[in-house]
C-alpha cells in the first residue's frame, strides 16, 4: 500500500468521538493548574508512545492534544507493513524528544475508533492538534518524508496554538543503583491462582482468573498468554478428536469444523498444520466467517507467542491471502 494524504490539510470532524473545544478545554485548565504548582514534571522517554483505546482516547488524546501534537498509528497485529512503520515512528517520537506524543490504537481491538476516522486501511496515520484531526498518510512511507511531514506538525502546533510539547527527562523513572527487592506486583496474586487453577484443569476458575488482570491492565503479556491458553484448553477438553478431524475433512468449507480441528493441531503440537488451516479458510471464505476464523487465528497467535517463527510465517501467509 503506498502512502497518500502527507499533508496538513483537511481536518476530520471529532465530534463523534468527543467535543473537541470540551476537551481542548479540560487540557488547558490542568496546563494552567500544572503551572500554579511549578509546571508539569518531567517524563521519561517511554512514556512519548502509548497504547490507546476507545475508553481513554478522550484524556489520553483529545486532551493531551492541548499541550502537544498527537500522532496517532492505527495498526494491528496481521498486517507486514505495520512492523516496519510502527517501530520507525516509536523510534522518531524518542528522538523529538517530547515535541510530538505517539499513540498506537489496535484496530482489532478498537474498531469504532477506526470507523469515526474513516479508516479503509492499515497502516494509517493521524495527527491530533488542539482537539483537531489531521490525516497524515496511509501505509507504509521513507523515513525522510515522515520527517518532514513530523516537522510540518509541529510547526502548525507551535504557530497556530501554541503547543510546547512534553518535558522529557532521560533519568526519569529510571531504577535507582541499589534497591530493595522488588515488592509484589499489584497482579501477582491474581496470576499465580490462575496458573493454579490452570495446572488443575479448572479451565473456567483459570479463565476468569485471567480476565479479571485484564479487567484493569489490558495489555498484561502474562494474563493475555494464559487466557488463550486456557481458552483452547477448555474448548478441546470435550472433543472426540476422531469426529472433529472426519468432520473437517469431509466439510472443507465449515469454518466452525476447521477452526475446532485447528484447535486440536496446536494442542497436539502441529503448529504448523493448525495456523495453515486456518489461513486457507480465510483465503476460501468471506464476510462474517472470515473475520470469525481471523480472528480465532490471532488468538492461537498468542497461544504460541509472537516472536516465535512460525507465528511470522504465518502472519505473512495471512497477511497474502487478506490483500
């Protein structure tokens, strides 16, 4: 996909995520309230790149678009160009040092926000300036042109409302030369009954478990892990592996036969021949049961992990037979 729309032109109304003026509102009484008590403190360099969705866009955007130009990348997990442009703009907003914030919205996860800004494809990127949308470009574009689109930003932030950007300090949060043992993490308990309870075959107490982490933390790596697992565990605890394997192969265009007896290759320890299982049934379907077997796809992704290799060839082979 090539990139199209590098230009500072053409705001997208907001209105139907949040008033825009509201929120520009809100930012700016806490920038005033900040200066009252001696400015706002510093932050590290993490912290220019956020994970965001619908249920804090207003705060951690519309609202932070006040202070600071907010670019928003709109990716997901099955899509190759993705992985090259996400990590060179995370890699940008460290460098601008605070000039510009970066927010990743999931699109998987976060399909209203990818409708209100009128998305057809990924990657896509917006800019949010002062509680107004900007298209930036869609898909993947050189370093040197998302550059100069990054130096345009900026200036119109700072020329037309003033904004300063974020104070960074390279030291912050960073740990201290000694510290005491590490205290518990406010999770641990949580996920230590979960691993329990999936040790016991007790799939629904684990899956629960599970749940409730990413009740409050989202995006914890060892709730989401252990939540697939548990998951497809559950799922194949009650299968005669002999019909759900006839099934499938009687029925190649069920997608309901050929997602269970994917289920049961990962349980069996055939990676490979449960993610092209289910890759060929994208390719063979559409609509509604294609998403279906997509998406029960990623979720065998994150059974597996995603650095593992054959999660990658298979997100490239997913990634063929989508575009």
């Amino acid at each position: 996909m090539q990139p199209r729309n590098m230009s500072m032109s053409g705001v997208v109304d907001l209105a139907a995520v949040k008033a825009a003026g509201e929120a520009k509102a809100k930012a700016e009484q806490a920038r005033a309230d900040a200066a009252r008590t001696g400015g706002a403190r510093a932050v590290p360099p993490a912290a220019l790149v956020i994970d965001v969705d619908e249920a804090g866009f207003e705060r951690d955007v519309l609202q932070r678009s006040a202070e600071v130009p907010v670019v928003i990348d709109f990716w997901a997990e099955w899509c190759e160009p993705c992985k090259q442009l996400g990590p060179l703009l995370e890699r940008l907003a460290v460098e601008y040092n605070g000039r510009f914030l970066l927010a990743k919205v999931d699109v998987d996860a976060n399909q209203m926000l990818m409708q209100q800004f009128g998305i057809q494809g990924i990657p896509a990127v917006f800019a949010v300036v002062a509680g107004q949308a900007l298209p930036l470009f869609q898909g993947a574009a050189p370093e040197a042109q998302i550059r100069e689109t990054l130096d345009q930003l900026i200036q119109v932030g700072e020329e037309r409302f003033g904004l300063t950007g974020i104070a960074v300090d390279p030291d912050a949060g960073a740990p201290d030369a000694v510290q005491a043992e590490a205290p518990a993490g406010p999770y641990d308990a949580l996920l230590e009954a979960a691993a329990s309870a999936l040790d016991a075959n007790d799939f629904p107490g684990a899956i629960q478990a599970y749940k409730n982490v990413l009740v409050d933390d989202p995006g914890n790596p060892e709730a989401k892990l252990g939540l697939a697992q548990a998951e497809l565990l559950g799922r194949v605890q009650s299968m005669d592996p002999q019909a759900v394997r006839k099934e499938a192969a009687d029925n190649p265009g069920d997608v309901n036969a050929q997602i269970a007896a994917a289920d049961l290759d990962l349980v069996g320890g055939h990676v490979e021949d449960a993610f092209g299982r289910l890759v060929e049934a994208v390719r063979r379907t559409a609509g509604d049961d294609r998403n279906t077997v997509r998406l029960r796809l990623l979720e065998l992704f994150e059974v597996i992990g995603p650095e593992d290799p054959r999660v990658t060839a298979a997100r490239t082979a997913l990634a063929r037979v989508l575009f």
